[in-house]
C-alpha cells in the first residue's frame, strides 16, 4: 500500500477512488476488490484510492492489516483529507491532482462511495452486499477489454433520478438548490437542458481518455477552488455530473 497520490509506472491502468467517510466494513470491500484485481491476467495494472474524510484515527491501519501482503501487485493508495464537500470534494481533489502530470488512467475510473450498495436499488435486486458478486462485476467493468462505454461515464451500482425543467430552483431541498446559477458558474453559458438527469450516490464509471482529454486542468481547478470555497455546493454539483464527466443527457 501507498500513502500518497503517486505511481512509479507509466503503464496504462484503470482506476477504483473511494470516497469515505465513516462507513463501517470498508476495508473488507476494497481488499476483497483488491484481491479479485490481483487475480486478473498480467499486464493489466489497478490502482486503488481511498480518500478518508472520517473522524476514525485507526481507519488506515485497518486497512493495511486486512489487506496484508497478499495483493502485493496492486497499488492501493491512502490519504485523509478536510471533511469539506461531500463526495464531490473528492472526485475533485483525485482529477485536479492526477491531470498534471498526465497521469489520468488510459482506460477508466470508478468513482464509489464507501458504502456503494447505499443507492443499490430496486433494479438491481436490492442492497445485497455480495462481495464476489460486487468485485466480480468491477473487474470486469474496469478491463481492457472490457464493453465499449455509450458515453463518458455510466452510472455505477445506483440509479438514474432527473428533476424537471420546473425544479431548476430546488426549492423543495433542504439546501435550496441554485442550480441555474451554478450551471453557468460551471460551464459559462445559461442552462438549455429540459432536466437534470443524475444518479442518486453520485457513483460513476468514467471514460478516462475523453476526461482528461475535454476539459483543461484551470477548468477542473476553478471548479474545485469553487466548491471548496463553498460557492457551490456537493448537491448541486452532484446534479451535474453527467456534463461535468460526460457527454450530458
């Protein structure tokens, strides 16, 4: 395991980043999806992030123990960052941080909560936390051999929501939702889309050769600068993340 948001190798790899708060049973879910990559051919390369935002001091040790030594060939990183941001901070915080040194992934990233089932719903069979049912079914998303993607990004374990064109405002949300403001924050024109189509727990698949290559690293900096200087917030940004990764819908 590693400590920090490095890498030796230049290979093409495909990317798990896990953002934790304080959700119990995590480090068995990542090491059992460590093992399952660690079965994989060689040549292909994973590298795990988790990204602890919790208030449990023994959350790293935890996970080294259970992991061991026994996927040794499978680079799992650890590092604690400010409880700012929800989720969205730490999608950020992994994308800003890997674009300078081109070293975004060739292939993809999955973005995963630390719970991943919390949104695992009815479509799906329930929240059913099959361990080699769940890491199965990663591995075989992230290969390289993997399907063709239908966009940037696919929504992962959770379902589509959208709110309509009427519900722009969010007035109904406990955090009073200014999403037309934010739209243009973000992308610099006024919002055209009828509605807002995202995915409840904000996990996603994402194409990672058209991520890094769409969109310029001020762009994702000013973006991150934004939301943790709370001018926008994880809510609202969590409704964008079909154009803030992909295509849009």
């Amino acid at each position: 395991m590693k400590d920090m948001l490095s890498s030796s190798s230049s290979r093409s790899v495909s990317d798990v980043v896990v953002a934790w708060y304080n959700d119990p049973g995590v480090e068995r879910w990542v090491s059992a999806l460590a093992f399952a990559f660690s079965e994989r051919l060689a040549g292909e390369r994973y590298r795990i992030f988790v990204f602890h935002k919790g208030t449990d001091e023994d959350a790293k040790q935890r996970l080294f123990d259970v992991l061991g030594t026994k996927c040794s060939d499978v680079d799992v990183f650890f590092e604690h960052l400010d409880n700012v941001g929800r989720e969205a901070d730490t999608w950020l915080h992994y994308t800003v941080a890997r674009l300078p040194a081109g070293d975004m992934p060739v292939n993809r990233v999955a973005f995963l909560q630390g719970d991943p089932w919390d949104h695992f719903g009815t479509p799906h069979g329930g929240k059913e936390r099959n361990l080699d049912v769940f890491s199965s079914k990663l591995v075989a998303l992230l290969a390289p051999t993997a399907h063709p993607m239908a966009s940037n990004l696919e929504p992962l374990f959770c379902n589509l929501m959208s709110e309509s064109r009427v519900m722009r405002r969010g007035l109904s949300h406990p955090q009073r939702l200014d999403l037309e403001r934010v739209w243009v924050e973000a992308f610099g024109w006024e919002c055209k889309v009828d509605s807002y189509v995202f995915a409840a727990g904000a996990q996603y698949l994402v194409d990672a050769v058209r991520l890094s290559q769409e969109k310029p690293l001020s762009w994702w900096t000013s973006l991150h600068h934004k939301l943790r200087a709370d001018e926008i917030n994880a809510w609202e940004i969590e409704r964008f993340w079909l154009h803030i990764f992909g295509d849009g819908v």
